[in-house]
C-alpha cells in the first residue's frame, strides 16, 4: 500500500510520483495475476508476496536508514559486482529495475531500439525517475560484459554517478590480473564512500554473509528440481524468491528462504507436489530474468510442463559457488578467493566458454531434466551466438532443446505458447516411445 508517508519519501528521491504510483499498482495486479492463481502455494511465500507489493516502499524505507547511517547504496545490473564487499561495511548493494516493458519508449529516446530490453528497461526507469533502487543509489556501479551495456554507460553517466568496472572477456593469467586490480580500487571506491577500512574480518564477514545466502538458494534448487516425482513448488515461486534476493537485506531474506525450505522439506516427505505427475520437468538456460519478468515461466507452467532450474544469472550462476574463505589469512587472500569464485562464473561474455557446456550437461543430468528450454533476450548477441555451441552438445546428447529470443513485451507470448505447446508433446512422445 503506498502511503502519504511513502510518496513524502518519493518526494525526496525527485521520484516521478504519480507515474511510480501507477506502476505499483500495475506491478501488484501482475503480480496477483500471475502468482495468486496458482493452487496448492507454499505459505511461506507470503513473505515474498508481501515483499513484492512492497518493494517500493517498505524496502526503499530501509535503504534510506542505511543511507542515514552514511553506509553505501550500490546499484548494479550483473552478478560480477562485489557485494560482499558493500555488504562488509554495511552497505546495500541490489539490482535495479529492469525486467518492465513500461520504460522501455521513454528509453528509446536516447538508445537504439534494437538492443537489449533489460538495458532499455533499466535507463528507461532512470530517465521517467520511476524506481526507487535507482533514485536511492550513491552510485551505479557498470560492468564492460556486452557492448550495449558498456556504451548505455556513457550516457546513463548523465542521468546519475556511475563506476565501470572492466571485468575481462578472457580467464587468462593476464586478464585475471587486471580482474583483481578492478576488485581492489572497487574496493578502495567503496572505502572512500563509506569512510571505513575494509579490513580483513569485515570482509571475510561480508562474504559469510552472501555465502550463506547462496547456501539457502542451493537448497532451494535441490529442493525444488532433485526429487523427479515431487516438485513442492512452481518455477514460479522459485524465480519470484531468487528476483528478491537480488534486493532485500541479505540475513533476513537467507533466514526466509529457510523457512520456505523448512517448509518445502516437509512437503517432499508428505509427497506434496504442486505439479501432476509425469508432467515434463524443464531446465531454462540464457539470460537473466529481471522482476517482473515472469513471461516464460508463466506460459511454461501453464501449458503443462514445471521448471526446475534456470542457468541463469537470476539462478544457478548466482548461487553455484560460495567464496572459500577457510584459508585465507589476509585481506589480499580474501580478493584472491572472490576473484576464484567470480572467474567460475561461465557467463557468455568470455570466449572461450566451454566449461559453461559441461556445467549444463551437469545440471540436467542431476535433476534428471526432460529438455531444456534456451532463453535469450532479444539482441543479446553473446548468448545467441553461444546457443549454437550448447545445442550442438546438447542435442548430440540427446536432450530435447528449444531455443526462445524473446522481450519483455506480451505480444509474441501467443507465438511462444504454441511453440512451447509443441515441444511438450515433442518430449511427451518421446517418453512414450
Ligand atoms: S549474464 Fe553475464 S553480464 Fe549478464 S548479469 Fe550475468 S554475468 Fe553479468
Ligand atoms: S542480457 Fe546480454 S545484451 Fe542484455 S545486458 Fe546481459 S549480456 Fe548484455
């Protein structure tokens, strides 16, 4: 609910008012309409339900007595930004707005039309000042991963203080060595913001902190893809609580997630699943998926099939690998430990990327996937071009694939349908025979 009290904070943030409060509303009935008329949810969902209908609020609330408390906000659109070092000193660092359609004409005013949505969305949000994350942050912190991102910099760059960090297109030792440099001055950039050293046991803390939060998110992928005949939650649900752990504060968000696990456990014992038997279980591969985008998964769940996993940096990407801090025995260690850990991260920026194939095939055969479903949003080039590599090895071994170039718009969602529709009798026909 958006009280007088909230649009007083709006206010302060130069938010555009009415236009955020029209927004929210439209969230929150996507939300219902998409979330709300699934059968048999989880209770704990309710936290995320409630998180979601307040995420421009309440949350944007509690950022604003960090800000108070002088600690700093980090914006950030790619999981190679170190939050456990903004997390240290008591910071919030989150991902911005970028998964609506609604923001997107407003953007293609200063940008391409053909690049991709999540970029659009995102300088769109800066442009209408229609989200709070943004408005709140010190600063956006860029990365050089894709061409459009690094070039959308410059001009986002008027709009609001952002920071680039040149993250590699190799995992060679020369690259990995500037890798490292870039995490130290960003580093030292978030010392100087705050005014704090970052000294060893902060960060080795902060990095607890995240790593305990990808521990939770593990065991929430374990819980809802390892079991064939027992999914105790939707794709959904899943992606609903994976988009929030991408802004809410980090230990209670873990000890949530917890209790939805507490609870899923339960179900696996008592064999409650949420979807029919035998229907196709899916691994989803690609891009990211931004809140609220929520299209694939909900024409996915509601033609039949459930999807267990997504190779995604809003998934299996983010929460793979912990930080190991075990041996580490100064400061200089820990970035050595974080840069381990962050160059295991197979996004298509570098090439070559062929551990990303291993990892896939992996994955599918733990969860004992049906097919595999390749999400690329539109105009993403790396991981278009990269799908041909993953379909090659994937259909050589002999996995069912289907590959989707899609925005955030609804008016192909009938086109997806059908095909989608198809490749479930594909794979249906399959487990027949
Ligand atoms: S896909 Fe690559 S560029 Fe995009 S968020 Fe993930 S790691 Fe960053
Ligand atoms: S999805 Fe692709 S094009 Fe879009 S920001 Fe990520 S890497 Fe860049």
């Amino acid at each position: 609910m958006v009280s007088e009290q909230h649009i007083k904070m709006w206010e302060s943030l130069d938010i555009n008012t009415e236009l955020l409060s029209k927004m929210v509303s439209a969230a929150v009935k996507r939300h219902e309409d998409v979330f709300k008329t699934q059968s048999n949810r989880p209770s704990s969902m309710d936290y995320f339900d409630d998180f979601w209908a307040n995420l421009q609020t309440g949350r944007i609330e509690e950022l604003q007595e960090v800000k108070k408390a002088k600690k700093p906000l980090v914006g950030t659109f790619c999981i190679f930004v170190p939050e456990e070092s903004v997390t240290a000193l008591g910071g919030a660092c989150y991902g911005l707005c970028s998964g609506s359609p609604a923001s997107i004409p407003e953007a293609e005013k200063e940008l391409p039309r053909n690049i991709c949505p999540l970029i659009k969305s995102a300088h769109g949000f800066k442009l209408l000042k229609a989200c709070g994350y943004t408005q709140s942050a010190d600063f956006i912190y860029g990365e050089t991963t894709c061409e459009a991102k690094k070039k959308t910099w410059e001009i986002l760059s008027k709009h609001h203080p952002i920071h680039v960090m040149q993250i590699p297109q190799k995992k060679d030792k020369k690259s990995l060595e500037l890798w490292k440099k870039e995490i130290e001055e960003f580093n030292e950039h978030i010392e100087e913001v705050s005014g704090e050293e970052l000294t060893f046991n902060k960060l080795k803390d902060g990095i607890e902190t995240v790593n305990s939060k990808r521990d939770a998110l593990k065991r929430l992928d374990k819980l809802r893809g390892f079991y064939p005949d027992i999914m105790p939650i939707s794709g959904k649900d899943a992606l609903l609580a994976m988009q929030i752990s991408f802004v809410d504060e980090p230990k209670r968000f873990t000890q949530k997630l917890h209790e939805l696990c507490d609870e899923l456990e339960a179900r696996v014992e008592q064999k409650v699943s949420v979807f029919e038997k035998d229907v196709p279980r899916l691994i989803i591969l690609g891009t990211p998926f931004a809140a609220p985008n929520w299209k694939l998964h909900d024409i996915v769940e509601t033609s039949g099939a459930a999807i267990i996993n997504e190779e995604s940096c809003i998934g299996h990407r983010y929460y793979k690998d912990n930080i190991d801090t075990s041996s580490a025995t100064s400061k200089e260690e820990l970035v050595d430990k974080m840069l381990e850990r962050y160059a295991d991260i197979d996004c298509a920026c570098f090439t070559p990327n062929e551990a990303r194939i291993e990892k896939i095939k992996k994955m599918i055969e733990e969860r004992k996937a049906d097919g595999v479903i390749y999400y690329t949003l539109a105009f993403c080039h790396t991981y278009n071009v990269e799908s041909f590599l993953v379909s090659s090895a994937l259909k050589e071994a002999g996995v069912p694939f289907l590959a989707i170039e899609s925005d955030y718009s609804p008016e192909d969602a009938g086109q997806i349908k059908t095909r989608i529709e198809a490749f479930l009798e594909s794979i249906k026909n399959k487990k027949v025979g």
